[in-house]
C-alpha cells in the first residue's frame, strides 16, 4: 500500500497536458450576467482520460469552448489561463498561433458529429484538409496512406474515406470526428458529449474507440458528459460540476465506491442498478438563478446536510486525500 506521501510525489512527477486555472466564463443578459464557469481550476495529466460531469446547463460545455476559446458572445472570458504541456498559454496567443495550437495541441470532437462534417465535401477530403492546413502540404500517396491508417485507427475500412457524411450511420460520422481529431496526434483531445446521439451498442463502440486512441498515441482525453455511468467505464478520474463551479474531483474508484459531496452522492445514487432493488434518489428544488448566485456555498437550496455556514461562506474546493479535492464544509472545517 502506498503511503500518501509517496503518492504525493508521484502525482508531482507526472507530465501536465493541460492545466487550466481560474477560469470564469460570463453570459451577458439585459438583466445580468449569467455566471456559466466560476473560478474552475484543474489539471489534465499525460495520457489521462479525464470525465467532467453534471447536469445540463452546469458549465461543462462552456469550460470545453473556453479551453479552445470557442466561447461566442454574448459569452466572454472574464478570466483565467489555460496552459497545455506547461508552455503555451491559450489565451495569450495571437490569431495565427491560436490557429496553428488548434488541432496540434488542442483538438475537439464535437458532440453532434452529424453537423460537424461539410456534407458535399469526401471523407476522405476533409481528413485531408486538416493535415494540409496544419501539417503542410504531403505527396498524395503518402496522404492517402495517413488517410487510410487513421480510419483504421477508429475501426473504419478505407473506403469510408471516398463516402459521403450522408452515406455514414451515425456511428460512422462519430468515428470520423474522432479520426479528424488525431490527425495531428494534439497532446489533448476535448470530447463534447462523443456518445450523446447513439444508441448504447454504438456508444460502447465509439467509446471502446477512444480507448484504443489513447492506448496507441498516449494522448489526454477530456470526455464532457452527464451519464456518469457511461462516463466511468472509460475515465481514470471524474471532475463533478455544478452551477458553473467545481465540487469533486476525484479518481474514478474513489467516487463511485465513497463520493464525497452531496451533489455527488445523488448523481452516483441516482445510477439504476441491476443486482439490486433500490430507490432511485431524487433532489428538490432547482438551480439558484445564475444570475444571483447566494452567499456561501452554490448548492445549498438543494443539500439535506447544509449547515449555517454553507449559508455564509463559499467552500474551496480542498484537497483531503491524495488526488482528491471537494468544496463542502463537510470536510476540512475546523468549525
């Protein structure tokens, strides 16, 4: 059994693909600023598939456009910096650079795939145009080659590349996506939502995929989701959001075995199990208004365990064990 220290030195070993830091992400209303992402700070490792859960409209999309700053107004970032391999700052570079770190360093998969392909354009062509735009121009042999080797890659045969996206099930479109996001083997990948449209045979190809991406090029995964029970088939750790801020974040089996926030709890109790009869959990009420949020902590109107203090100070979000951090004054109050 390893020792917390020694845990605590190996984490400091391990290489940071992207470390994302105070980010805060603002909606502009007539009545207001909608608070979308609220000082979220974390840290993606080499090689790690990381998971960032929670409910609709909680932020997670928003942190996923703002780390490739794609946010479009009314939405802005008010703050924060967003660092992959701990050298290149995203929002400090310029156009050209943003252009050139797309793909190469940061890559998306989009969460509708049907929409994301240009439906007159071969495969096989918008495949191309991604490595000629950022990799420079290839003899056509040895792009045909890449072509094909990448389709592989995701279980598709060559031929999908001289298709049309309308002749592509759902699937296929997915996993094409997914081909066009490796092209330049980016040192991160964001995943929108990958599995959202499919049905569940589909989704455990399309996962098993990125599974496999991550095994051959080592790359770091970002999965967007609010299945938690698909999202922990294919995660090392799990990030909670909630109301735009960070909760827990958590390796996998430490979550699903022992979660610690509240709102984690009703999200792993709310999973349906099939060896044993139990009620699903439920919470009351509804998201405060993002607006206005209250003093103290975000999910307090929601939580059977608050406190007074959750009505009057925000918690942090506290490392209690190796690797593990939650915002709760359940833990780490000397109160």
């Amino acid at each position: 059994m390893m020792d917390t220290k020694t845990a605590d030195k190996n984490l400091e070993r391990r290489q940071v693909a992207l470390d994302l830091k105070d980010l805060n992400v603002h909606y502009e209303t007539p009545e207001g600023d909608v608070i979308a992402a609220n000082n979220v700070s974390l840290k993606i490792f080499r090689g790690e598939i990381l998971g960032l859960v929670g409910e609709s409209g909680c932020g997670k999309t928003t942190t996923a456009m703002a780390i490739l700053r794609l946010v479009q107004p009314p939405g802005r970032v008010t703050k924060g910096s967003v660092v992959v391999r701990e050298e290149v700052d995203i929002f400090n570079l310029d156009d050209q650079e943003l252009r050139s770190a797309r793909w190469k360093e940061i890559a998306l998969i989009p969460q509708g795939a049907m929409n994301s392909l240009n439906p007159v354009m071969r495969i096989r062509d918008q495949i191309a145009d991604v490595i000629r735009a950022h990799d420079g121009m290839h003899a056509k042999s040895e792009l045909k080659e890449r072509i094909a080797e990448l389709l592989h890659v995701v279980g598709l045969p060559s031929r999908v590349g001289a298709l049309y996206p309308h002749e592509l099930s759902g699937g296929m479109k997915q996993r094409v996506c997914i081909a066009m996001s490796i092209a330049l083997q980016p040192t991160l990948v964001v995943a929108d939502e990958p599995t959202s449209a499919l049905d569940v045979i589909v989704q455990r190809v399309v996962a098993q995929t990125l599974l496999d991406i991550r095994e051959k090029f080592g790359m770091s995964i970002l999965i967007i989701g609010h299945d938690i029970s698909l999202i922990a088939q294919l995660v090392d750790r799990i990030a909670v959001m909630y109301a735009g801020n960070l909760v827990e974040v958590s390796p996998l089996k430490k979550i699903v075995e022992e979660p610690l926030h509240p709102y984690t709890k009703l999200l792993i109790e709310s999973i349906p199990s099939i060896t044993e009869k139990k009620p699903m959990r439920f919470s009351s009420g509804i998201t405060h208004d993002l607006r206005n949020p209250p003093p103290g902590c975000v999910f307090q109107s929601r939580c059977d365990q608050v406190m007074d203090i959750c009505h009057k100070v925000v918690p942090p979000l506290l490392e209690v064990d190796s690797d593990l951090q939650v915002a709760c004054h359940l833990y780490g109050n000397d109160e």
